[in-house]
C-alpha cells in the first residue's frame, strides 16, 4: 500500500540509470562527502539506533542545514523525531537550533540550522528510538522505524537527517553497519553479516527512499545473498519462506522481462510484525524494495502473502510522480492491482480460477466501499482517518484499467500493456512524468473521450460498470446485487477458462 506517495517517490524509476552517467565523468573523490555510520543498541526494552554522518559542505547562518520527517502520513517517524542532534566540525561544536515546518511530500520536518558558517566536513551524531505502537489506530504504510525480537527495521527516510533530500546534488554515499559478527543488516542496495558498508554515487533521495533491517534477522537465500532478490525478517513467518521466495523471483524474473527493465539492480523484501489493531496485512514498496507486515493473531494466508507480494512489486513499474499525490495514486495504485494480478495469471503462477475470484473479490470491494462515490482527491484527503477512503484508488484504478483494455482490444489497437510499457520507458528518460505523458498515449489510442472518461472517473459521480470483454473471450459481465449493484465476471458456459485461448 504506498498510493499516497507513489507519484512522488519514485524519482528515477530505474535508480542507479541516473548515477550511471555521472559516473562515466566524475571520481567519487570530486564529490561531496554523505557517509553514514550506524551502531544499533538492542538492550531490552531499551532499542536505539546511534548514527553518524560525515558530511562535505559549507552553510551559512540560518541556512537549512539538515531535515529530518517527524511524522510520515500522520504516523511518528521515529519516537523523538531527532531531538538531541549534536554536530561539530573543524572548529568544534555547532550551535544549532531547529523548527517545525511541512517539507518534502508534505510531510512535517524538523528543519535544523547553523548559528555559525560551518567550515570544514562536518560531523552529525543523533539516536534514534523505536515509534511507541497505539495498538487502537489505524494501520498506515510502513516507513516507521519499529523493533522486532532482537531488531529493528525502518527506513533511511525516517531515520536519517539530510539536507535538501530532493536536490539532484550527486554524493559519494557510503553506509557503514557497525555491528557484531552475529549480527546481520539487509539494506535495499545490499545486505551483510558483520561490520560492512556499502558505497555508491548518487542523489540523497535515491539513498533515503529505502529500508533496512538491522539485528538478528535472517534472510532467504541465506546473507549475505549472492542473487538479485532477498526477503528478510526477525521473527518466524506464518508461511514456508522458500515457496514465498521462490514465487517472488520468478515473479520478479518475468515482471522485468515484460516491463522491458534492464537495471540489473536487486530487490528486496522485508516483513515485520504489524502490532496496530488491524487483522489485515499491508505493505508499502521503495525504491526496489517494500516491506510488508501482519498481526501476529491473524497470520497472513499464503494466498494473500501472493497477491500482496506481487503487488508492491509491480510498483516498480508504475512510475506517475507529478500533479497532486491523489491523481498519481489513481494510476500507481490501479496500475499495480491490474498488472499484479494479469501477469500472475499469464505466468501461470495464478490458476484462472483463482484469477477470477480475485478480481471479482475486487469488483465486490469497490462497489460496496462506502466511500465509492468520493473524488480521488477527497479520498486522498481522508485516507488516514477512513480507511475505506484507503482502497478507492485500488478499485476505481483497476475498473478503468481493465475498460480502457477492453476498448483497445475490441477496436483492434493493441493492449493496454502496450501504453504501460510506453509510458514506463518515457518515465525512465526523463523526471517529470504524469499526465500529460499519460493523456498523450492514450488520446493517441483512444481519442479525447478517453482522456474525458478518465477525469470523469475520477470524480467518483457514477459507478464503473465493467465492459463485454474486460476480463478476456471466455467471461461474461454479470450483475449479481442491485443494492448495492455489483458486477462482477463469470465463465461462459461450456467454456474452460484455464484454456490458453481465454489468456489475455
């Protein structure tokens, strides 16, 4: 679940694409200094994190030296939000002194500055303590720095204090784990056993959209692992980790192949214990990574875990990032229920049957959510306090999906993988991307009235009633309530839809 933030965060889909033409110019030595050192303390009922930033740069008074996100969609980032942040340089300590105000993505910050010109490379050292869980809110996505049994897993967002976290400044980014031989951490871009670090060129975005896991934690395949894909975790799964992780890399393996993705770069997964009152599992995806969680009570079925997994993943692909927060959630969130599901199905990783009954559960969802009739941007706006409000982008983006394909196929124009796979590769060439890249290829397609119908969906006024065709030859349109209505699919009679001549 990352709809409220995926048009934003995904700044370079491809991420080391942008790093890779620096590189062929620039030394790591020509930049400026980010490195990071982190020592966790796993005392009981004590867990911190300590870090360290060594950073290259010169501020002058009461310029915006570091910023931290105290909350991340309405939940605490950490438990103090960086109080206590010390730093120094060449001429010893800097008085520093801070406030509050709304930064990146909307969210409050900590702004921190300088009494004083630094001079030299500064030094920052900060603590940082797990959020306290409110066992009655909410769930939210899962960006928060939480303990597990002998852990800690979070994010670089949450945890470490930047300056200007969305300049497209190039860093010779180190990240150093000072931890025991016993010990183990898993980072997006590479994971260890032992004191280790890993170094690269890049933006601070690029560094910071990221989680980790730090602890005693365990991994599939074993850390550190020497392939593309890694999941990692603190307490034992409800579910069989090799059957999960096999089915997440071969998922991964053709999902890259049909999104045309040739990064080369690693994935991974991270799950964590959801302590919220809330039975039902959730997940929140980054940069080549996502972290899902569940309530210990209630486990996680393995086909939920599926479709969960497969879901986060493909927002790798769903790369809308401009306009307001609402309209990129509208296509990322429709974008990554469509595809997860359809490429399930043609990988044969999902039976059709089952393919079936999860769309239909999804059509169900949608046309018996209360908050149906609302805009994508008043859902948007009260997403964390109604959490039907929540699904609307789900639902409403993959009805349209699955119309606009059904429109393409009948009139002969192709699919709607081809405008996917379009607009994912213009996205990759260039930063901004939404709307009017998006409007483009479909008007091409579809005409104007297609762009119409799309600003027309998304204001909630009328209910999306699927078209003849919407989910392949072999299944009809039905409604089967009328208060509320609902529509959903069914086999066509004599038919067997696990046919390939009923793949689409």
């Amino acid at each position: 679940m990352r709809w409220l933030i995926a048009s934003a965060i995904t700044l370079c889909a491809f991420i080391h694409r942008c790093a890779a033409k620096h590189n062929a110019s620039t030394s790591v030595t020509d930049l400026p200094r980010f490195h990071i050192t982190f020592t966790p303390d796993l005392t009981l009922e004590n867990y911190q994190l300590h870090g360290t930033i060594v950073l290259d740069g010169t501020f002058a008074p009461n310029e915006t030296f570091l910023m931290l996100p105290t909350e991340l969609f309405s939940l605490p980032s950490t438990r103090d939000g960086g109080r206590g942040l010390v730093a120094f340089d060449r001429k010893g300590p800097i008085e520093l002194s801070f406030h509050e105000t709304t930064g990146p993505y909307s969210q409050p910050h900590r702004l921190w500055t300088a009494q004083r010109t630094t001079n030299g490379p500064i030094t920052v050292q900060f603590t940082h303590r797990p959020v306290l869980v409110n066992a009655s809110a909410l769930p939210g996505p899962h960006y928060d720095l939480r303990n597990g049994t002998d852990g800690l897993v979070g994010t670089m967002w949450a945890v470490v204090p930047a300056p200007s976290p969305l300049s497209s400044d190039q860093y010779n980014i180190s990240l150093t784990w000072n931890i025991t031989e016993q010990q183990s951490a898993a980072f997006t871009w590479k994971d260890g056993r032992g004191r280790h670090s890993y170094q690269s060129i890049g933006t601070l975005n690029q560094f910071l959209q990221t989680f980790f896991m730090v602890g005693c934690i365990q991994g599939y395949p074993d850390i550190p692992a020497k392939t593309k894909f890694g999941m990692y975790w603190m307490d034992a799964p409800p579910f069989n980790v090799s059957d999960v992780g096999n089915y997440v890399n071969k998922f991964l393996e053709y999902s890259t192949e049909f999104w045309k993705d040739q990064s080369g770069q690693p994935y991974r997964v991270f799950a964590r214990i959801n302590e919220e009152n809330a039975v039902t599992p959730g997940g929140s995806a980054l940069l080549r990574s996502f972290a899902f969680g569940y309530n210990k009570e209630a486990g996680i079925s393995p086909n939920r875990i599926r479709t969960l997994l497969a879901h986060e993943m493909t927002h790798n692909w769903t790369p809308w990032r401009d306009g307001t927060l609402a309209e990129g959630s509208r296509y990322n969130e429709g974008a990554a229920e469509y595809w997860s599901l359809r490429l399930l199905w043609r990988t044969g990783l999902m039976a059709a049957d089952d393919y079936l009954l999860e769309m239909n559960n999804r059509a169900y969802n949608y046309y018996t959510n209360p908050a149906v009739n609302m805009s994508d941007e008043t859902a948007h706006e009260i997403a964390w306090t109604m959490r039907p409000a929540q699904r609307i982008p789900y639902g409403r983006g993959l009805l349209h999906f699955l119309n606009i394909d059904a429109q393409l196929r009948a009139s002969h124009l192709g699919m709607l993988d081809d405008l996917a796979v379009a607009f994912a590769q213009i996205c990759q060439q260039q930063d901004a991307c939404g709307g009017p890249e998006w409007f483009q290829l479909l008007s091409e397609k579809l005409g104007a009235v297609a762009v119409d119908e799309w600003n027309h969906v998304s204001n909630g006024s009328s209910l999306i009633k699927p078209l003849d065709g919407s989910l392949g030859p072999c299944f009809d349109v039905v409604q089967n309530s009328s208060s509320p209505i609902v529509w959903t699919w069914k086999a066509k009679s004599g038919l067997d839809i696990s046919s390939p001549d009923c793949l689409i």
